[in-house]
C-alpha cells in the first residue's frame, strides 16, 4: 500500500498552527441522512487547530461535509486531507505518476481526451460502494473535489449506513449479529471478463458485516460492490442475504444526494456510508472530472 508525504514537509507543519481570522459556520443539515455545509473556510489555507476540530466534529456527526468555492491545488487537498491522518496512494498504480500523484484523477475520460460512458462496468464507481473495502485496513475518509462538471447531472450519492442498520427488525439483527463478509476487488465481475484475472489474484479479506464506529460507537452495515460472500454461510444464500441488505440500505430515506459545483470539495466517512456516483448526464459528451484523497482508517470491528 503506498503512502505519501506532503510535497512540502514545512508547509505542512504549518497547518498545525495555521490561523483562521474568523470562524469558520457549520450550516443546518442537508438531509435527514446526512451532509452538512461548512463555509468561511479557505481550504488553500492550513487549518488551524480549531478549525480542524470543528470540521472533525461535523464529520462525525453529519459524515458528509460539504466546502463550496474552493480553489484548490493537488498538493493543497493533500495538505487539507493529511489534517485528518495518513494520506494513502493507490495500491495499483504509481505514486509518481501525473495522473496518481497527490491527488489522483477520478474521471469518464478516457485516453484520448474525449468523454466516455463507464457506468456500465461492474467495477464503476457508478455502483454502491464503500472505498477500498477489500483491503485488510481500509480508509475512514475520502474527499473529492471537483475540477470539471457536466451542464447538469453528474451527482453523487450516499447511504447512512449507521440509519439502515438502526431501523432493521430485531430479528434481522440477530440474524446477521457475527457475520463476516468477504470482500475482494472486482467480486462482481462475470467470469469472462478480462479484468477477473487481476481479480482473482488477490486473497479476499474478511470484515464484519455489522461494523462498529471506532470513533462514535455507532453500528453500520459493511457491504457493497466489492462484497464477494457471507463467510461460513452458503453461497447462495449469503448472496442472497447481502442483496436484501443493499436494497435495504440504499432506500431513499437513508440517501443524502450531492448535486456539484464547481469549486466543491466533499469528504466522507467511509465507515458509515456508501457511495455511488450517479450516470444522470450524457456521458459520452461532457466531462466529469474530480480529485481525490484517501485517508487510511484502522481495521474494522
């Protein structure tokens, strides 16, 4: 797993004791499944300690948190997401690249520079996911900002967990109280996909299905597009179970949905919600281009 310093350490120092001249406004929230707007901050800047807790406690309070009118650079998100802990680099390519550097590209275009539709790929990030979860320690926060937009559309989804587990039947609870879901990179790829080999190369890793804050205590539902299996049950079964969960989980009342504007950044929980961007524009057309940060978390339980 690689992992990345600030460009610049001194820099970096400096947002430890970086000031603010006035404080920053945390707005009312977006839904009733999250999300919270936080203005008079200018993210180019370091944070000071005050700041930085204020937008801690409205990450765990609100799991999404919204900044608009950024102007932001890579190695400026960096320094904001590397505030909050270690900043991870994408295990599959390199650090060094361009395109995977501080922060990496996440985008529908393609190599030749024009827009294209990937929604359809079972790997997109176009199906409800949670980051990374097929790693042994996955990330407790990811921040997109956006650098180009579709006219309309191009939004992105997510899913309060925490809310979903909560208002299931005590049966349901029982029922799935212990279980352990393995997950694996491209667990929903069919079998003659080209990408499966790259797949299957890797070990699943095994998560608990009903997963335990480690920061708020709070109970949430772990699954997702990268959920292969139900350890120690049947396949069919386990399957099964998980689908009726994702359903569950990703009921309208459970979902806050960001519609972009330029200039956003948005950071997350990841281990509360899952996400999904939303194919609601011409793909094949426009471009929608956003960078991103990682945060590593710590093993769930």
């Amino acid at each position: 797993m690689a992992e990345l310093s600030p460009p610049d350490e001194a820099e970096a120092r400096q947002g430890w004791t970086g000031g603010l001249s006035q404080p920053i406004r945390v707005g009312p929230r977006l839904s009733p499944a999250g999300g919270v707007a936080v203005d008079r901050v200018d993210l180019a800047r370091p944070l000071s300690p005050t700041a930085r807790e204020q937008i801690r406690d409205a990450f765990l309070a609100h799991h999404v948190v919204v900044f608009h009118d950024q102007k932001l650079t890579r190695e400026q998100q960096f320094a904001f997401a590397a505030a909050f802990g270690v900043v991870e680099g994408p295990a599959a390519y390199p650090s060094s690249g361009k395109r995977y550097s501080v922060a990496h590209v996440i985008s529908n275009v393609g190599a030749d520079g024009n827009p294209t539709d990937r929604s359809t790929s079972p790997v997109s990030n176009y199906n409800w996911h949670t980051d990374k979860a097929y790693r042994r320690v996955p990330p407790m926060m990811t921040s997109l900002y956006a650098v180009e937009l579709p006219p309309s559309g191009g939004d992105t989804e997510f899913a309060n967990t925490t809310m979903a587990y909560s208002a299931l039947p005590a049966e349901t609870k029982r029922r799935i109280a212990g279980l352990h879901v393995l997950f694996r990179w491209g667990a929903s790829l069919p079998p003659n996909d080209p990408a499966i080999a790259r797949a299957e190369s890797g070990d699943p890793v095994a998560h608990p299905l009903v997963r335990t804050h480690p920061e708020t205590g709070g109970k949430a539902l772990y699954l997702g597009n990268h959920a292969l299996h139900i350890k120690d049950l049947p396949d069919a079964e386990g399957r099964a179970l998980l689908d009726e969960l994702l359903a569950h989980a990703t009921q309208r009342q459970f979902v806050y949905a960001h519609r972009w504007r330029l200039g956003d950044l948005v950071m997350w929980d990841n281990r509360c919600l899952l996400h999904r961007a939303v194919a609601n524009f011409e793909m094949g057309r426009h471009r929608r281009v956003l960078h991103r940060t990682v945060v590593r978390g710590t093993v769930p339980f």
